[in-house]
C-alpha cells in the first residue's frame, strides 16, 4: 500500500500478495523462504539453505522499493 509500503498476509503456509508481474524473480528471499518452506514440510525436518550469492537479485530488489511510483 501507499501508506506503510507493505502489503500481503500469512496464515501458516498460505502466503497472500497482490501478484502484478513478476513477483518471484523479483524476490529472491521470497522464492528462498517459499523453497525452505517446501522441503521441511517434505522432510519433516528443520532445513538450511546454502546461501547462494544474491546480490544482483536484492540489489534489483532495492532499486524496485524505491523506484518512484
């Protein structure tokens, strides 16, 4: 929203946004969390990601947040 700049909602693994575009490309922490999510519940155990190199992707993540409107 205009207001607070957030938007969305959760209940447990149900995960609601206003999805205009490309949402997940644009998210990377987003697509990782959703990944994590998946194979816990696959797995039924806690799972650590290996941390991949995300810069160019936050970094366009940046620039779209502030991106005038």
């Amino acid at each position: 929203n205009n207001e607070d700049k957030t938007e969305g909602a959760r209940f447990k693994n149900v995960f609601g946004t206003y999805l205009h575009g490309s949402f997940l490309p644009k998210n990377a922490h987003f697509a990782d969390l959703l990944i994590k999510l998946a194979l816990e519940k696959r797995y039924g155990e806690t799972i650590e990601l290996e941390k991949l190199d995300d810069e160019l992707e936050f970094n366009v993540h940046v620039a779209l947040i502030n991106k005038p409107y």
